[in-house]
C-alpha cells in the first residue's frame, strides 16, 4: 500500500509540476506582454497590422484629382488613339515580302529625319531631292538596284572619294552600288579601328568592346558618340549594306548624313539658313501628350507621325488627303475643352488641307487646258489655220501652257 501509495504521489506530484510549469509559463507570458505594453513595446501582431495600414496608405486628394483627369483625357482621346492610315504593303501580284520591312521604317523617326538633313543641305552637295518620302523607303527596302540611293550615297562620300578611283564624280555620274558600298564600309572601319586604338590606348586593361564604351578619353570622345549609336563593333565587320537589316541600313545613312551635315564648310552653311527650317518640332500635340510632327519638304507624300509621350514610340499616323481629313474631323468632335497643343493641331491640318484643295483646282484646270489642246490637234487639218488661232486666243491654252 505504502509503495502504491507513494507511487501514486509521485505521479501526482509529476502532475501537479507539469501543470505548475504550464501555468507558470502562461503567466510568465501574460507577464512579459504586460510589461512590454508598459514599455511601448508593441506586439508582432500588432505590428504587423500597421505595417498593413502604412502600406495601404490613401493617395492624397491632389494625387486623386491628377489620376482621375489623366484617366478622363484618355478616355476623351480615344478618336485619336489608332492610326488614320492602314495602307497595304502588297505588290501587284500579292507579293508581301518587303511589308515587314516598309513597316518597320515607318516606325524610324531617322528616316524623315535623315531626309530632311538632305533636303537642307541638297544645294551645296548638288543633289536632285525627292519630295516622295516613299522613293526613300524603297531605296533602303532594294539597295543593289536604287539609282536614287547611289545618288544620295555618291553626294555624301564626294568629299572621301575625291583623288580615287572613283572618277565618275567629276564628271557628274553616280557611282553604282558595288562601288560606293565598298567605299562606305572602308569608311567606317577605318572610324572603328580608329576608336578602338585609342579606347585601347586610354584603357589597356579592359576588352575591346569595353574600351569602346568606357573611353573617356578626350581624343575617344568624338568616335564614341559618332558611332556608339551603331554599336560597339563595326555594323560592316562581316556583312555589307546590303546584308544589314532594314534598320541598321537607315541608321547607317542617318549617321552618314548627320557626320557629312557637321563638316564645318556645311556648318557654315546651315547657319546662313532660317532656325525654323533648321529645327525638326511637333506642330501639336493631343491631350494626353503624344507629339505629332509633318515634314512639308514632301509635299508630293504628305504625312503625319505621332511620337508617343513617353518618347520611345514613332509611328505614322496619317497620309494623304483622306486620312487627314479624318484625323480632323476626330479632333474637331473630341469632347471637353479643347487644350493648346489640339487646337494647334487643328490649325494645322485646316491649312494643309487648303493645301490641297488649291492643288486640286491647279490639276483641275490643267486637265481641261491639256483636253482642250488634244481637241485642237484632232481638228482636221483642211481647217482654216486662222480659226485654229482664234480659237487658241479665245481658250487661252497657249497663254496657260
């Protein structure tokens, strides 16, 4: 009895200390979370939630007037929000080969950029101008066979070729695309090596294309943003014009034009010429920022492009008669008041359209003086040659042809 007895105060008292334990621990707890509330210790819980509620923290009034007019001018800008202008790439036969290509430049701000260089400087370089943007954009799509790109690449390699082989030049005949091709990829290998040896020399430690892009050098400095834009390795190193993509092609011939327009004889030339003729700007701009720019130097493939507000984006947006009496219409019934660079826009596109308009008249008239003539030259010719110059006084067709 005493043993049983003894074992079962044991167990009771093994009990009663678990239980001791356990209630300590309890209260030791409830304890330590008293004191922690004494000493401004919040719990992890707590915590925890304000952090949440820090998180979640309402945007100020100011910052919800903001997101709502942005959220509103977007949804009024909608007519504007999609170009005016789907044109279909297809050749004659259905042949979309070159689509991908032409849809691509469209989306190359250098392209018209590149032309408007040209444009500006084609009285001292005596070049024939092109007032189609499309005849460019066909020029850099089939290289081998462009008589207006050997023109164009001929008038900016003049001053290089000069003393060489290239003869032709004196006597005024463009050199044909096996010649000048090779004459503009020892032009910009000779410029990277250039770059490179110096870049070597200022930073002896680091790879090539390293060097490239970290020489600092004064001496580096021209190389490097002259021909960065097309890369740290030479675009020529194993391909030629005409193996390059579309778009290494036109960013070629935009960083040839720009280096040619910066020779200082030409320098000195821009600069007899007005700034606005110079300066390349939107002329409006829609409600949520985006940046429309037209180039009037084509004024036989009018055209409007839409630079997104980010700056990153270049598309064409409208082209032609049509697409941009549309665009006009869209702005003219946007709803709201109308802001600065829209209204800017507007003006814009009603004098272009006048434009048009007063072409349309001239064409108009020529076709019936050209119809008026080819009657006179089907007149028998028994006919009297004094009624025929009558009749010629009275029309008026030799006065206006």
């Amino acid at each position: 009895m005493a043993t049983s007895d003894s074992k079962r105060m044991e167990n009771g008292t093994r009990g009663g200390s678990v239980t001791s334990n356990s209630i300590h621990n309890g209260m030791t707890c409830h304890t330590a979370s008293v004191k922690q509330k004494r000493m401004g210790i919040k719990q992890s819980g707590t915590k925890r939630s304000t952090e949440t509620k820090a998180n979640v923290r309402k945007p100020s009034k100011t910052q919800e007037r903001k997101t709502k007019m942005r959220s509103q001018r977007e949804r009024d800008n909608i007519p504007l929000s999609k170009p005016f202008y789907n044109e279909s790439c297809q050749g004659e036969n259905g042949d979309d080969s070159h689509a991908e290509d032409l849809n691509k430049l469209r989306k190359m701000w250098e392209l018209p950029a590149t032309c408007h260089i040209l444009w500006l400087l084609q009285e001292p370089l005596k070049l024939q101008f092109s007032t189609c943007l499309l005849d460019y954009e066909i020029a850099l799509i089939k290289p081998t066979c462009s008589i207006l790109l050997d023109r164009i690449v001929t008038k900016l390699l003049m001053s290089e070729l000069r003393g060489t082989k290239a003869f032709s030049l004196d006597i005024g005949v463009d050199l044909e695309y096996e010649i000048w091709s090779q004459h503009l990829e020892g032009r910009y290998k000779r410029l990277y090596d250039h770059w490179h040896t110096l870049s070597a020399t200022s930073n002896p430690a680091s790879s090539p294309i390293e060097q490239a892009g970290n020489g600092n050098d004064t001496s580096v400095y021209p190389y490097k943003t002259t021909l960065s834009y097309l890369g740290a390795e030479c675009p020529f190193k194993n391909a030629s014009f005409a193996d390059l993509s579309i778009e290494t092609r036109c960013k070629v011939l935009y960083n040839l034009s720009e280096s040619i327009a910066n020779e200082t004889k030409f320098q000195t030339y821009l600069q007899q010429m007005e700034e606005d003729d110079l300066r390349i700007e939107p002329f409006g701009y829609d409600r949520v920022g985006n940046a429309f720019y037209f180039f009037p130097e084509f004024y036989h493939d009018r055209r409007i492009y839409r630079l997104k507000e980010n700056g990153q984006t270049w598309d064409l947006w409208a082209k032609g008669e049509a697409s941009f009496r549309e665009m006009l219409k869209n702005l003219e019934h946007l709803g709201g008041r109308k802001a600065r660079g829209e209204q800017d826009l507007i003006e814009h596109l009603r004098d272009i359209l006048e434009q048009y308009e007063a072409e349309g008249k001239v064409y108009a008239k020529q076709v019936e003086l050209a119809n008026r003539k080819a009657i006179l030259d089907a007149m028998p010719r028994k006919k009297s040659l004094r009624l025929r110059a009558k009749y010629l006084t009275k029309t008026g067709v030799n006065k206006a042809l």
